[in-house]
C-alpha cells in the first residue's frame, strides 16, 4: 500500500485544536501504593529520574547513564513498564529513557528495575512534551508509544498525544534512519496516527505488506494490556516509520 502526500485522506476529527495546550494524560495516581512501593518511589525514583536542563539548552542522553551505552531509546507512556523492562534487559548496551506520569506505573517499572538490577533505563515522570523539547536533534535511534490512552470521544480527540507538532517533534530528534513505533488496539486511534505520520515529511511508513502491521515486531515481548486487547476480541496494529531526510 502506497500513498503519496497529496492524495492522503483529510485528517480525521480535524486539526483545528491540535495545537492548542493539552493534558495527554489522565490520572496521576491509581490505588494506593503498598509500602515497598512508597519506598522505591522515595529512595530509587530520585537516583533514575532524569533532571532537564536551564531553559535554551539540551539534554546530553547518553551522559544519562552510569555506564556507556551506544545509542539511546525513548518510550512515551510506558504503563506498567513490562516492555521497557524487557528492552532494556535484552539490550544492555542502549540506553531507555521512559516517560510515564502515572505514579503507579512507575513503581512497577521501578520494581522491575530493581529486581533485574537494569542500569540502563532512566525515568521522565512528567508530561513527554517538556522532555522531548529537551532532547537535541538526532539524539534518538528508537522512539515507543505503546498503547497510548485514545481519548475515545470527540471532544476528547485533541488529548491525544499523536499531532502534527508532537510527530514533528518525534522526527526531530530521531537520527536518520531511526525508527518511531506506535502500537494500538483502537483502530480509529491507529487511522489517526497512520494519516499524520504520512503527512509528517520525516517520516516513512516501512510497512510492505499487511503483516507488517498485523502482526507485532520480531522483538516485541508483549504487554499486559495487549494479552487483555486480544482476550476482548480487539486486535492490535503496529505501525513502524523510520526517520528520513525532509522533502
């Protein structure tokens, strides 16, 4: 399937209040936290959690970690951490910056980290939008989002974290050749960011054929929230594009 910019469908829900300030996320907090789980936010948290720099200047990513890593990775909203954790246990020479507001997911992240003592994974606990402005160009080889809330109804569509600047901003500081993958069981959110990352000129949709965005990626270790999409009947799509140069 191929599709040249000026013959992709007009944008689903409109753009108008795309660039308008939006909230992308919902709760910060879910139940309470078990003791342990206080603790590691109190003592493990602090030592993970990365600080941005003074206003007009960049992150350095890779300084981030205590030991060298050969090329750093972002996953926006990670949930509950399962896949993060997975990458970054199998990939110990990349270093994984995960942004996730929502307390409770971040404890299990942080449970994950240190049951599998991962000293690669880093830790955004606020909105991704300050820390993606924070991030040099090209300074990325892979950038995650992974489920993100749909914002299902309309009025709630301009809360979606997928827009023309946040894509812009995903381009940016990827590397050429990098890679964005998006994944969803909603298919009018996958529609949604399918037409905007066609229309964003630094990005390529690398899917071949319709397997490639049926079926998930060769290192994909699964999710909790995906092995509850598909025992609901709802059934996943994976879009990967890779960072070229702008036409």
């Amino acid at each position: 399937m191929t599709m040249g910019r000026d013959e992709l469908p007009p944008l689903p829900g409109g753009d108008a209040a795309e660039g308008a300030d939006r909230a992308f996320f919902g709760r910060r907090k879910g139940k309470r936290l078990r003791a342990v789980q206080e603790q590691r936010i109190a003592e493990l948290l602090p030592t993970l959690r990365v600080a941005l720099p003074a206003a007009g200047t960049h992150l350095d990513p890779r300084a981030l970690f205590p030991t060298p890593v050969d090329e750093v990775w972002l996953e926006i909203g990670f949930g509950g951490g399962e896949h993060l954790a997975a990458q970054a246990s199998a990939n110990p020479r990349v270093g994984i910056i995960g942004a996730e507001p929502f307390v409770n997911g971040v404890a299990k992240l942080l449970r994950a980290v240190d049951d599998g003592a991962l000293r690669n994974v880093r830790v955004w606990d606020e909105d991704a939008t300050a820390l993606l402005a924070a991030i040099p160009d090209g300074a990325l080889s892979r950038v995650y989002l992974l489920y993100p809330d749909p914002w299902p109804k309309r009025r709630q569509r301009k809360r979606r974290f997928v827009s023309p600047e946040s894509l812009g901003e995903i381009a940016r500081v990827l590397k050429p050749g990098g890679v964005f993958r998006f994944a969803s069981d909603i298919d009018d959110y996958a529609g949604w960011t399918l037409v905007r990352a066609r229309r964003c000129p630094g990005f390529a949709w690398t899917a071949a054929s319709a397997d490639d965005w049926r079926l998930a990626w060769s290192d994909w270790p699964g999710t909790r929230y995906e092995a509850k999409a598909l025992a609901a009947g709802r059934a996943p799509t994976y879009l990967e594009f890779r960072r070229v140069a702008a036409v």
